[in-house]
C-alpha cells in the first residue's frame, strides 16, 4: 500500500468517503512519539478518550498499544495521563527520522 503524504490529502483533510480513514497513515508526520509504560497505567482510558486519532487500542476492554500507523504525536494521551503514584504511564520521546 502506497502511503499517501500530507499533499495528497483533500484540503482541510477532509474525508470524502464512509471508511476512507482507514487509509491515511498519518503516523509519518510525527516528530515525538509516545511511549506507554503498562506498570504506571491505571487504566483510566483518559488517553483513549482524548486521542484525536483513534490511535490507542484497546483488548478486552482496557487500553492496549498505540497504532503508530495513525498516532501524529500531538501529546494530548501524555497530557491527560494522570499515572500512577505521580508517574506518568505515557511519555512522549523524540522520534527516531
């Protein structure tokens, strides 16, 4: 599958079709990256209720890894982590280019 870059989107980003999200991977836009500690997740599910992206899975009703494929990196899961004990079980990482 040929990725498709920010060029090649409808402007606005707008998403023309039922489904088509699907087939924007967004993730290459990405300059810092999360990381998910599962020892500091309470599983509050306030990251996935706060991604923009849909980016944050979910098994068996509790959250799961990130999809890379549509994570843009804005931060917003890091900021609303509340963590356990004031440690934070999301942080964002420079990304590797």
């Amino acid at each position: 599958m040929k990725l498709k870059g920010w060029k090649d989107l409808t402007p606005g980003a707008v998403l023309t079709e039922p489904g088509s999200a699907e087939e924007f991977h967004t993730g290459s836009w990405r300059s810092f990256r999360p990381v998910w500690n599962p020892e500091n997740c309470i599983q509050c599910m306030f990251c996935w209720t706060y991604c923009p992206d849909m980016a944050i899975k979910t098994k068996d009703g509790k959250r799961d890894e990130f999809d890379y494929d549509f994570c843009k990196g804005c931060g917003i899961c890091a900021l609303e982590c509340p963590g356990k004990k004031g440690q934070k079980a999301i942080v964002m990482v420079e990304e590797d280019k």
